[in-house]
C-alpha cells in the first residue's frame, strides 16, 4: 500500500511539474493509475487471503494437536495411578509400568510436535506433566515412599494442561456462541437435570429390551 500512495504522489508531482494539458495524457495516467490500484490491491488481498489460511491450517492442527494430547494424558493418568496405588498386584503394576513406557514414548513426539505449534504457556504444561510422569515411571523409591504426593501433582498438572488447552482453543467462547443458536438457553437448562431422570430412562430402556427378547 506504501508503494501505491508514493506512485500516486509520483504521477501528481510529474502532472504539476510537466504541466500535462493533453487529454490522452490524462487518459494514459488514469489508466495506469488503475492499473496500479487493481494490482496493488490484488496483492494486498492476495497476502491476506495466505494469511487467513496460514491461520485456519494452524489453529486446525493445534485442536488436533491438543486433543491428541488430552487423550494420551487420561491413559497416562490411569496407567500412573494403578502404579501409585498401593493395592494393585505386582502383575498389574507391571503390565502397567511396561504400558506406560509406551506411552511416554508417545508423549515424547506428542511434545516435538508441541514445540512447533504450540504457544509457550501450553508446551510448557504439557512438559511439566510429561516430567512428573516420567519420574512416576523411573524413580522406583519415589513411587514406595511418595506414591500420594507423586500422583496429586500429577493430576494438578493434569488439570492445569486441560485448562491451557481449553483456553487455546477457545471453548467457552465458542460454547457461547454455539448456545446462541438454541432458544431459551436449553443446553443450560439440559445440564441442570437430575441425574436421577437418565437412570431412569437407562433402566426403562433396558425392560424395553428384555420384553422384546
């Protein structure tokens, strides 16, 4: 845009200076006066078109990015707390420690992938989780003498990366607007329910489908 305001001062100080009278000259500065603009503006348009798409490809690799990442945390969760849990036997311990090797190993890249997409609060979340959960996996000692406090700041971290991941993507904002579209707020009013009125429905749906047996 730069480029055209100095061109058009250009051809102003030319037509001041030359003292251009003759309409065919007009005439040919008015038409490269419009040439100008038309591919200027081409351009402009242009950069901002790749731009907007540069943006919707990120944000759509973020939210995949991101709900990769919450479900490998809830496995990861899991596999940490049959760890952590004095009850558990030694063979379920096990498979679950060789279980969460995996999915370390599945971190590791999730976090690589992370450091290229993500902004800096929400990597740094997800390598403060990643850490706990990896001394969970290789301090033996930890897990026998502070198996409670490992697995309460894991799930402190656990919650933390869920909530930069909701801020990223922005669910309350989009929540809202998605609410907008159904009258007379009944998502609300869907969620304030008893729960006893879906065991309700659970348990007459099953005579349903015992009679028609």
């Amino acid at each position: 845009m730069a480029f055209l305001a100095g061109a058009v001062g250009t051809l102003v100080l030319m037509d001041r200076v030359l003292r251009l009278d003759s309409p065919q000259t007009v005439v040919a500065i008015v038409g490269l006066l419009a040439t100008a603009l038309t591919s200027g503006l081409g351009l402009y348009f242009t950069s901002r078109a790749r731009t907007a798409s540069y943006r919707d490809l990120l944000y759509e690799k973020q939210i995949a990015l991101v709900t990769d990442m919450l479900e490998t945390m809830a496995l990861v969760d899991t596999l940490c707390g049959i760890i952590l849990i004095p009850e558990t036997n030694a063979a379920t311990r096990e498979n679950a420690w060789k279980e969460l090797q995996e999915q370390l190993a599945h971190t590791n890249l999730l976090g690589a992938r992370g450091a290229a997409l993500l902004p800096d609060v929400v990597y740094n979340a997800f390598g403060q989780y990643h850490h706990v959960a990896v001394r969970i996996l290789v301090d033996t000692d930890a897990r026998e003498k502070n198996a409670s406090a490992l697995l309460l700041e894991l799930r402190a971290r656990s919650a933390h990366l869920m909530e930069c991941a909701r801020a990223l993507i922005g669910v309350e904002a989009l929540s809202k607007e998605t609410q907008a579209l159904v009258a007379d707020n009944m998502l609300e009013r869907v969620g304030k329910i008893d729960l006893q009125h879906y065991v309700a429905l659970a348990r007459e749906a099953d005579r349903a489908r015992h009679r028609s047996e």
